[in-house]
C-alpha cells in the first residue's frame, strides 16, 4: 500500500513537471521567439507591387542585444514602407529609448511611419513626454489624423494614420462618432490613390461597419495582441473592446464588397501583469498586387 502511494506521487510530481515545462516553453516563445506572417493583397490601382512590413505593439520588448533579431528579421523581408501601429512602449515605464531605437534602426531600412496607440496618449500623460516629437527626432513620420501623398515604385499611395474608433458618420447621430475623426476619413478618402491608414484600434472596422462603411482600402491595425493567451482551437482568451473569446484576433478582415481590407497583426510585446502565451511575437509583410484580371482585361 505504502508502495503505491509512492508510485502515486511520482506520476503526481512528473505530471506537474510537465506541466510547468510546458508553461515555461510556451511562455519563453512567446516571449523571445519570432515569426514572419506574410499577407497578399491584390488592387487595380497600382500596376507594381509595394511590399509593406508592419510592426506593432512592441511594448518596450526586446528581441537581442538592441532588438537585432527584429532588425534582422525586419531588414530580410526588403520592404518599400515600414509601418508602426503604436504602443511601442509601456504607458507606465518612463523609458522611451527602446522605441526610438528601434525607429531609429528601422528608418535605415525604408520610410517609417508611425500612428499612436493608447499607450503613447497615455504615456504623454502620465510623464508629460512629447512622443509624436521623440519618434520625429528619431527619424519616423508620425500621422495623427494626418496623411502623405507619396510615391512607391511609381505608384501614387495615400498613407494616413489616426489614433481613435473611426465610428462611421451614422454613429454621430447618437453622439456615439468623433466629428473630429470623421472630418479626417472623409478627407482622407477624397482621393483615387491607393489609402493606407494605420490605425491603432480595430475594433470598429471589425465589428461597427467601419470596414463597409469607410471608402479605404488597407487598414493595418493592432492592439488586441491576438487575444494575449490563444488556447489550442479556441483562440484568443481576451481582448479589449471586445471581451472574452470574441474569435478571431489576427489576420486580413474584408468588407462585404471585397474593396477595403484590414490586417490585423498579434503584434510583438505585450504588458507585463498578464503574459503573452502560445503567441509569438508577430512581424507582418503585406505584398501590395496589382489585380491580374484587372491587368489581363486591358491588355
């Protein structure tokens, strides 16, 4: 009897060996490890390709000596235009130097530009830092209901970046919508360029119309970090806005009519009172294309 007891406790102990092997592999890759998620996006308004790279929600993380295995991961995918969707830092940590480092790196790479997220608005307020003219300093163009006209690969883009909902215009009528904000989209849309905005919140795109109801073609966006701890074929565990198991929490999200795309990335970091788990730090690559059929019917 005394025997089995022992043997008992054994298989106890093993199991919860295992158990907490698991949690710390699980934790260690999604904490230092990274992966490249490549996207593909077909338009007829360009006739080359541009090859967008998406960074996101760094969270002052670091990924090597001066974040050089993100560099090195971010420089192999050769990109025309670097986008950074905000909070690259921590709201309640006074350091800003890792992001601005790391613009710094990434500005010798490509153009770096930049849209706030809420811990860069709450970051401003908690220590009084002007962010948008750190990450300025540091070589990134930081778009706050801003845009540029620009050419990639001689093709005319219009790349604009907002920190807010972007509540279509129907929601003013409950006071729900920023006139602010939808002054900026509407301005913003005003245009036969092909439009980008980084926007920090995803929320409204995926779940008030934002996508059918705004006349933009790419959205790239973060802030939900996959769902923080994503369980084997349940997904993300929470995600703010959006609450527990919402579904999914990654990848390209379309319009009903196909014409307005959002690509939503797990981002890189996350904050350190609950830790990312089964979710690797995220770069994101998306090949703008021109549409071959569109191609093929003017030929």
């Amino acid at each position: 009897m005394k025997e089995l007891r022992h043997q008992k406790l054994f298989i106890f102990i093993l199991i919860l060996l295992f158990i907490s092997a698991s949690f710390a592999w699980c934790y260690c890759r999604s904490k230092y490890s990274l992966t490249n998620t490549s996207y593909m996006i077909d338009t007829d308004k360009i006739r080359e390709p541009i090859r967008i790279l998406q960074l996101t929600d760094l969270h002052n993380s670091t990924f090597g000596e001066k974040n050089q295995k993100l560099m090195e991961l971010s420089a192999a995918q050769s990109p025309d235009l670097i986008f950074l969707t905000g909070d690259l830092l921590n709201s309640e940590d006074p350091r800003t130097e890792i992001a601005t480092e790391l613009i710094a790196d990434l500005r010798d790479i490509a153009p770096v530009y930049i849209s706030l997220g809420n811990h860069e608005i709450e970051h401003h307020e908690n220590f009084g830092t002007d962010i948008i003219s750190l990450y300025e300093a540091a070589g990134g163009i930081v778009l706050e209901k801003q845009y540029e006209d620009i050419t990639v690969n001689g093709q005319q883009i219009r790349v604009g970046g907002i920190y807010g909902y972007c509540l279509p215009e129907k929601y003013l009528k409950t006071k729900e919508a920023d006139p602010e904000e939808c002054a900026f989209l509407n301005d913003f849309q005003n245009t036969e360029r092909y439009t980008m905005l980084l926007c920090h919140m995803p929320v409204c795109w995926m779940i008030n119309e934002g996508l059918d109801e705004w006349n933009v073609d790419s959205i790239f966006s973060g802030h939900v970090h996959g769902g923080q701890v994503i369980l084997p074929r349940i997904g993300g565990v929470y995600a703010p806005d959006l609450g527990y198991f919402p579904g999914k929490l990654e990848g390209l999200f379309e319009s009903e009519d196909g014409s307005s795309t959002m690509v939503l990335s797990r981002g890189l970091g996350s904050i350190e009172s609950i830790p990312r788990l089964n979710n690797i730090p995220e770069v994101v690559t998306v090949d703008l294309v021109p549409d071959s059929s569109h191609l093929s019917g003017n030929s």
